[in-house]
C-alpha cells in the first residue's frame, strides 16, 4: 500500500495508535527503575524527552527553537494535560487502592470516544460506543485481576482524584484538536516545563534515590518511549485523526503491557488476561469498523 492511498486522517490515526503501543512498554520499564519515587522519575523521563526533542529541534538551528512561540492556552492545554494527568494520578494512587484507582483512571479511553462527538465533523456510532464499553470490561478484568474490587467510603480522596485524573486526560486529548495549526514539535516544551514542575513536587514530597546504572537504562527508556516518543504521536494522532477510534483503541495498552510483563516473566498467564484480550481486541476492532474499511478500500486502491 503506497503512502498516497492513506489520506491525512487515517495515516494521523496510525501514528496515534504508535503511541498505544509505545504505552505498552510503560509497565516494565517503570518495574526497572527500582525504588526511585514517582515524581523523581517523572522528572527524568520527561527531561529525558524534552533533551531528546531538544536534539532534534537544533538540528535546524536556532530557528528550530522558534516552534515552541506558540498561543498561552496552547501551552497551558500541552502543560496541564500532561502533568495534571500524572499529578493526579499519584494523588489517587496514595489516597485509594491501586486496583479501584486505577480502574477509574482508565475510564479516560471511553471519555475521549464520548467526549469527540462534540468536535465538528465526527459522529458518534453505536459501535463507536459499544467497542470502547467493551475494552472498559477488558481493562477491568485486567485491572481488578478477575473482578476484585471493592469501593469504600474512606478512599473518596483518591477515588475522586482518579475521577479528575481520567477527565483531564479525555479533556487534553479532545481539546487538543482545535490546536490543530500548532505544531506536533512544541510537545518537546511541554516536557521542559512537565520536568520542572515534576522535580518542584519530588523535592517537597519524596526523598531523593540515586539510581543505579540499570534504573537509568530503564528511566532512559521511558523518557524516548512511553513517556517521550508517545507523547509526540498522540500529539499528532488527537489533532488530525480518527479521535473515536483512537480511544477505544488505547485500551489495548494495558492488554499489551500485561502481554509484555508474561513474555518478560514478571506476570503469568491466566484465563483473565485470555478473556480481557477477547473483550479488548473485540472492542478495539468494532470500535474501528469504519475506519478499519477505510483502510482496506486505501489498501485495493493502493494495489490497483
């Protein structure tokens, strides 16, 4: 299939859905930086990946410095998606139980699908729908190990945290469609300012780890991948893409990083994880039946 044959939706669509696999990675490589606490390492994986993007941008000189003049609300959506997704993700993390919180958190996938209907031009479908609920049952089986949740009253700090945690991710990643004009490239800028603000918070919560050559490798590798590289397609991805499609897409994350943990020894194999890949691959290719058909109809054309 040549690149003509995809137009600028679909191929923005599979650059987003690179972001979904890079996430899968995020789970082992957060296992291989030890003890070092959650905003120290937030710090150096996403100064990691400002450097990184930092890199890329000098290649073209200083002028390359000049994409990151870009409007306030810009810099405030870029800025507050990305560091008030993680913030309030450690927040709901010390105030409730991982497993409820991390449940709630990851209603963001099913926010973004009902969330993009308000943008112009996308329609809602009922498989739209319908694909997204059911990786909401996938991830939960995930999540819950089978079904073991149990909500109490005393967590309402975190659970209400892990609420805000998946209304600002599903709120960045559709909002961020009418930044359309600004460049996928300022991302590296958000990262600066998500390190900054990152570090402020370890050094008035946490006490500071000295990693080892091992747990740099893996702090190393979250800030190109799962906390570098994603960032930048999901940028890319939520501007011009298939935004419905996109989020009922991202529940194949945890599926695969629960693949990635079994293959690399640090998590078995159940029945769970069977069913949930059913529920969740399920849901993912409903939820893309349109878009899917899109691209084979691109494919035929492509060979023809």
């Amino acid at each position: 299939m040549t690149t003509q044959a995809l137009d600028r939706s679909t191929r923005a669509t599979l650059i987003g859905f690179l972001a979904v696999l890079l996430w899968a990675l995020l789970a082992l490589f957060t296992a291989g930086t030890g003890e070092v606490p959650p905003f120290q390492l937030l710090s150096l994986s996403f100064g990691i990946a400002f450097l990184v993007s930092l890199a890329f941008l000098l290649r073209r000189g200083l002028k390359g410095l000049r994409v990151l003049r870009q409007p306030p609300q810009a810099w405030l959506l870029g800025v507050g998606g990305l560091f008030g997704y993680h913030f309030l993700y450690f927040v709901a993390l010390k105030n409730a139980p991982p497993v409820e919180a991390g449940l709630i958190a990851y209603l963001w996938p099913l926010l973004i699908v009902l969330f993009s209907a308000l943008l112009p031009g996308e329609r809602l479908r009922w498989f739209h729908l319908a694909g997204a609920l059911l990786g909401l049952l996938g991830a939960a089986l995930l999540v819950t190990d089978g079904g073991r949740v149990s909500f109490q009253a005393q967590y309402m700090t975190g659970y209400l945290a892990a609420i805000a945690c998946a209304l600002t991710w599903s709120s960045y990643s559709v909002t961020n469609r009418r930044f359309g004009a600004v460049p996928t490239e300022v991302v590296g800028g958000f990262c600066a300012v998500v390190c900054l603000l990152a570090a402020f918070c370890h050094l008035l919560f946490e006490k500071t780890v000295a990693p080892t050559p091992i747990e740099w490798l893996a702090i190393f590798g979250l800030g190109v991948g799962p906390v570098g590289a994603a960032f930048f397609f999901w940028d890319y991805g939520t501007k011009h893409g298939r935004i419905a499609v996109l989020g009922a897409s991202s529940y194949m994350a945890p599926l695969l990083s629960t693949l990635v943990l079994v293959l690399a020894g640090l998590a078995e194999a159940s029945w769970v994880v069977g069913l949930a890949a059913f529920l969740i691959f399920g849901g993912a290719v409903l939820a893309s039946k349109d878009f899917l058909l899109r691209l084979l109809r691109g494919k035929a054309k492509g060979v023809q």
